[in-house]
C-alpha cells in the first residue's frame, strides 16, 4: 500500500505510519453468547467454540476512564491513532482475511500498526483516512488479518445540503429484514464497549452531529452482512470479506441485508438496504472451496 501523507492546519502525521501497539483479549464465551442474545439467536452460529467472522469485533476494545473520554463519547484524541483535530470521526469500512477459527476460552494477541494517514478534500470538506492492520493471533499462528479505515471529518456547515444515497441493487438472491431499536443499539455499544454517543444520546445526535435518529453501527451492519455470508454458503469457510458504509442507517427504521452471487468469481456480492431503497453498505465475500 502507498503511503500518502498530508498536513490538516500545521499538522503532520507522518510521524504515525508504523506504529505499532499489542494488545490482549480473553476470548470470553459470556461476550460471545451475549451477541448471539443480542442479535436474537437461539445459539452461537456454527456452535462449534469458535468465534463466527465479525464476532472478533466484541474484543480488543479499550474501555478508559471517563475523564480520558471525548465530547462524543470516544476515547480523547492521540495515544497510538494520530491526533487528528477534525471533529467527527467513524469506521469506514475495512477489509478481513480470515486464516483460521478464532477459539473461545483462551487469551488472544491482536497486533495493531498505522498502516497509512491520507487527505483527501471534495463535496464534504477535508477528510482524514486513517488505516489500521490488525494482526489476530493465538499460539503464534495468525487467525485474522483486517485492515480498519478510519475517517475523520469537518462538521457539516448549518444548512449544508446532504448528499443523495445511490440506490441499492434490485438483484437480491437472500434478503433478511432487520428491525432495529434502542435496545439493540445499547446492547451492542455495551458489548463492543462502543461509548460513541451517536448511538444513544439522541441530544447529541440531532444537535451535535446533525442526525435525524441515533445511528446502527456500522460494525453492527458489517456482522449482520457477515451472517448473511456465511447462512448463504453453509459448507464453505469465509476467506475472505471486505466491506465499505455509504450512508447511515437510523434506529427504529427497518432495513434489509441482501446479497446475490458474483457474475465472474465464485464469491458473494453483499448490501445493506435501507427502507427508502438506498445503498447504505456493500460488501464482498469470498469462500475456501
């Protein structure tokens, strides 16, 4: 991957690229089976003591004291993510090699690196990329590589007209409705240790971030494509899935998860629809034979 590095104001966050921090996570059944209780589902998909894909993200997450929190609920800004001074920040999208099963029970090592810091000005003002490689691995054999894009953005101009989501496909071959609600939204950040505001405090999210409802997470969406992915090819691994968020997607609105084969490769093409038909994530999945 090229490196590219911009400055924001007088900052330079070349000093970033190849930072490295370890950290460790108990693999915890409780947290696993919280998620299954979460989502609704009778058991663990696959039940076989292993974490299903998308399910890693439970893990890793730092919980700090709240006098280390920021205005919108995230830990304060530095420490290994460069201290990128734009106000709103979010996950972008990412992209995931799965190796090997994660086990449940033991204690886990995730690797993390600033893999690369990019600018990029349009429509929207100045954005910030930051991207992360995460190296998850128990025993010294890697079960997952992922890579994290992390945006960092201007707040929007009072009045400033929003952009016009694209459509979804019309070429679904599976499609799950999804009914979410605060109760799903609370869970998931308690479970994720996720203290982002704009998924509980409707306050903030109206008047701070400009949102109409609070927002579903985009990890949330992501594993919500990951389960589609796997119910979608029972007998094949994932090896692979890669995923993007195109527009949010609000609480108490009912969307839909969907995915159709891919015309050349043997893979999935996966998104998420939102209840006025708009693209609001995309995926693609790819299996071991």
């Amino acid at each position: 991957m090229s490196q590219e590095v911009h400055k924001v104001g007088d900052d330079d966050y070349a000093d970033a690229i190849g930072r490295t921090q370890t950290t460790h996570a108990v693999i915890a059944a409780d947290r696993v089976e919280a998620l299954a209780a979460t989502l609704d589902l009778e058991s663990v998909p696959g039940d076989t003591g292993t974490v299903p894909p998308g399910w890693h993200w439970l893990f890793f997450n730092p919980f700090v004291r709240r006098s280390h929190l920021g205005p919108d609920g995230h830990p304060k800004r530095g420490g290994f993510l460069p201290d990128v001074k734009l106000p709103r920040r979010m996950w972008a999208g990412g992209r995931l090699v799965y190796h090997a099963p994660l086990p449940v029970g033991p204690t886990v090592a995730r690797t993390s690196e600033i893999a690369n810091v990019a600018v990029k000005n349009g429509s929207a003002g100045t954005l910030v990329f930051v991207t992360v490689r995460h190296t998850i691995a128990h025993d010294g054999a890697v079960c997952i590589e992922e890579e994290q894009d992390i945006v960092y953005r201007d707040a929007p101009a009072p009045g400033a007209a929003k952009s016009r989501p694209a459509p979804a496909p019309e070429s679904a071959e599976w499609s799950e409705p999804v009914q979410p609600d605060p109760v799903l939204l609370f869970r998931y950040s308690a479970l994720t240790s996720n203290g982002h505001r704009i998924h509980y405090d409707q306050r903030y999210v109206r008047e701070e971030e400009g949102y109409p409802d609070l927002v579903v997470h985009g990890p949330l969406i992501a594993t919500l494509l990951h389960g589609l992915a796997t119910r979608s090819r029972p007998q094949q691994p994932l090896s692979r899935f890669e995923f993007r968020a195109m527009a949010p997607l609000f609480v108490d609105r009912g969307f839909h998860v969907e995915a159709a084969r891919q015309e050349n490769g043997d893979g999935l093409s996966l998104w998420a629809k939102g209840p006025d038909g708009e693209l609001t994530m995309r995926a693609e999945a790819a299996f071991r034979p």
